[in-house]
C-alpha cells in the first residue's frame, strides 16, 4: 500500500506531489531525440568513416547538403520556415519518412561506396516507424534530389586538384612536418558558397605584417612559449584544454549540437533549421577561412619559430628545434578553420537560444565531458587552445571568430526565415 493514501492528513498528499511537480521542474528537460539528429548521427559516420577519407574539412560540405535536404523535407509539410533549395507543394505522407530519405538519398549520391548500408539503414528506420511505403517517401526524394542538384558544379571535389606548395620566403607558408604535404583541398578557397554572395565575401584584412610589426612579435613569442611540445609555460589546465580540443571539430560541433537540440527543443521542425542554419554557415565559414588561407598564404607558427632568425626581426628570436603539442595541418596559418567553424556554430546557436545557455561537450580524445554556460565561453576557448596546441598565432584565432560569426549572421538574416 502506498503510504500517502494511508494518512489520515489528506493535505499531505497534494503537498507532497507538488514538491515532486517542483523538483521535476528543476530537472533538465529529458532528450528528445527526433528524424533531425537521428540521420545527422548518420550522416556523421558515413562522412567521417568513408574510404578514401575527404581530405581537409570538405566533409562539411556534406553534412550541409544533408541538413539543408532534411529541413526542405520538413517544411514541405509544416511551412514555417522558407525552404533552401525547394518548395514541394501538396505534401502528403509522414514528414519523419520524408526527412529519413532526404538525408539517406544524399549521403547514398556522395557516397556510393557506401549506398548499400544506408539502404538497410533507411530500411530498418521507415519498418519500425511503420512508414514502408509511406507518401513522404518521394517528398524526401525531390528534397534531396533539389539539394544535389543545386551543388552540382560547385568547384567541389574537382577530378584534378590544384597542387599548391606554397613558398620559402618570410612570412609565406609551405609545406611542413610531419607529412610536408601540400595544401589540402586548396579547391574549398573557390567552391560556391552556400548562402554567402562568394567565396571572397568576408575575406580577412591582411595578418600581421610586417614581421617586426608589434602583433606579430606578440602572436610569435606566446605561441613559442604556451604552444611547444615541451612548453614549461603552458599550465595543466591549459594543456587538457589542448587535448580535450585535439579532435574533428566538425563531429565535435555536430555531437554537441544533437546534445543542444535534444534537451532544448521539442520540434523536430525547430530541430531542422537549427542544424541546416549551423550547417551551411559552417560550410561557407569554412570556405570562407580557405578562401583567406589561401590569398595571404601565411606561415605556420612551426616554420616562422624555425626560421625566425631568418625573418629580419631581431624581437623573434629562433629556435630551429621547436616543434608544436599537436602536429601542424597541411594548409596556411590565416585564418583558422577551427574557428571559423567554432564561430559559426556559437553565433547560430546564440541566434537560436540566446548566449547565456547551459550545454555539454564530450571529447573523444581526452574523453571527458565540459560543461559551459555560454556559448561565447566555448568560442573563446577555442580561440586559446589553437594557441596552447602551438598550430596557430592568435591573430588567426580572433580574425576566424569573426569571420565565422559573420558567416552565421548572413546565413540567419537571408535564409530558411519565418513564413509570414
């Protein structure tokens, strides 16, 4: 027998279920996993686990076909918000079947090595729901449909990549340890964006030149001496901050979005936006960032510490040893791609939620879980840990936070917009 019917008080019972009803309501909300974040965890691996692997971040250009195609999907049904690459009018069927083929006709089209298991998958996902056969079936077909189409001849993945190598004099990037391979995905400096006018749109101001200039010696002596291998300057704290960040931030981003979207929102329309506005404001963040990678062609803190008695600035003394925490990526210093996709995703996120919001990202290198409170916290983070990681000077960091903020800004203010 339950003990609150047994009392003789019978104002102990409601009293009793109220401080419950509160207690609950202190609680976070329970996940809410919907069609948006279940292919998106699809589309993650089936991005990220192809074979060849896509070289630089280009997989980002996936991932942003893919949420543009699932929202386009959605809003065939709800009409909330304007669609990207199509209007399907006279919608009928399930919305979640819709959304599930959208995703999967995508990836199956960028991946056909890998069509096979996202058959099944698809499969397995409309049997359980009960929605074989389903009419949203051919809506998700004409969203994906819509999207490939649009991105056909967008300069991506192009059969005869440029080789750019760079150059040696002060300042210039090339090549360096460990691979010394050339520049990846040189190609994503001109692929048309996918909300931006061009790739050049927000093209940084130029780094800090000359290389006596005060910036610079300030950005050269502090990745020197916090970004080393063997830094003694470097904290603990700011060392597993290196290491927590040591990963994709692309499926780092994406996780923690599904995270965002789960406990926040209760629609999976809502959920649809929220990652095609953080995808393509990512894509073009990226191609923004290449776009200036490869325009100033700024070396690496690796190649500018090496060779820095060889820079004409006595402020910068060399150090031919020095080697950074994390090895260098193959591509120029300026701007960072990490922020710049960091940017992005907080400025879309603070766009949706408001900055001061309490979310969870989980490593996959250092396996630990941070907790923030804002959104800008993590973006800054981010901007110091390339620094910690000895793969960036500061200046890059900064300038990419922007340009990735500005990026997301365009994208909210010109597409999927609320229906009047």
């Amino acid at each position: 027998m339950n003990p609150l019917t047994q009392s003789k008080d019978t104002t102990i019972q409601p009293r009793l279920i109220s401080l419950v009803l509160a207690c609950f309501a202190l609680l976070p909300s329970p996940a809410l996993a919907d069609v948006v974040t279940d292919w998106n965890a699809i589309a993650l691996q089936t991005v990220f686990s192809a074979v060849p692997p896509r070289p630089g971040p280009s997989g980002i250009l996936d991932l942003a076909m893919v949420q543009a195609a699932v929202h386009d999907a959605i809003q065939a049904f709800q009409k909330r918000f304007e669609p990207y690459a199509l209007s399907i009018p006279d919608a009928s069927g399930s919305p979640v079947a819709a959304a599930a083929v959208a995703a999967h006709d995508v990836l199956a089209a960028r991946f056909p090595s890998q069509a096979a298991d996202l058959d099944m998958r698809l499969q397995t996902y409309l049997s359980d729901r009960g929605l074989l056969g389903d009419a949203g079936i051919l809506v998700g077909q004409q969203a994906a449909m819509a999207i490939i189409t649009l991105r056909s001849g967008d300069g991506s993945f192009p059969p005869n990549p440029e080789v750019f190598l760079g150059g040696n004099g002060p300042g210039e990037w090339r090549p360096t340890l460990p691979a010394f391979a050339p520049m990846a995905t040189p190609w994503m400096a001109t692929v048309t964006p996918f909300t931006l006018k061009d790739a050049a749109q927000l093209r940084a101001a130029p780094p800090p030149t000359p290389l006596n200039s005060g910036e610079y010696v300030r950005d050269y002596n502090e990745v020197k001496d916090l970004g080393s291998i063997n830094s003694t300057e470097r904290t603990p704290e700011q060392t597993a901050l290196a290491v927590f960040y040591a990963g994709n931030f692309i499926d780092l981003w994406f996780r923690t979005l599904q995270g965002i979207a789960e406990t926040n929102l209760s629609d999976f329309g809502d959920s649809a936006r929220l990652f095609a506005l953080s995808g393509l404001a990512s894509a073009d963040a990226f191609i923004t960032a290449w776009s200036t990678k490869r325009y100033w062609n700024f070396w690496r803190p690796i190649t500018a510490i090496q060779e820095g008695d060889n820079d004409g600035n006595s402020r910068t003394v060399g150090d031919p040893n020095w080697l950074p925490f994390l090895p260098t990526p193959p591509y120029p210093d300026y701007t960072s791609g990490a922020n710049n996709l960091t940017g992005a995703m907080t400025r879309t996120l603070t766009h949706f939620f408001g900055d001061r919001t309490i979310f969870s990202m989980t490593s996959t290198t250092s396996n630990t879980t941070k907790v923030y409170d804002r959104f800008s916290d993590a973006a800054s983070d981010v901007v110091s840990v390339r620094v910690y990681q000895g793969i960036h000077f500061r200046s890059a960091d900064e300038v990419a936070r922007r340009q990735g903020s500005a990026a997301a800004d365009w994208a909210f203010s010109h597409f999927l917009r609320p229906m009047e």
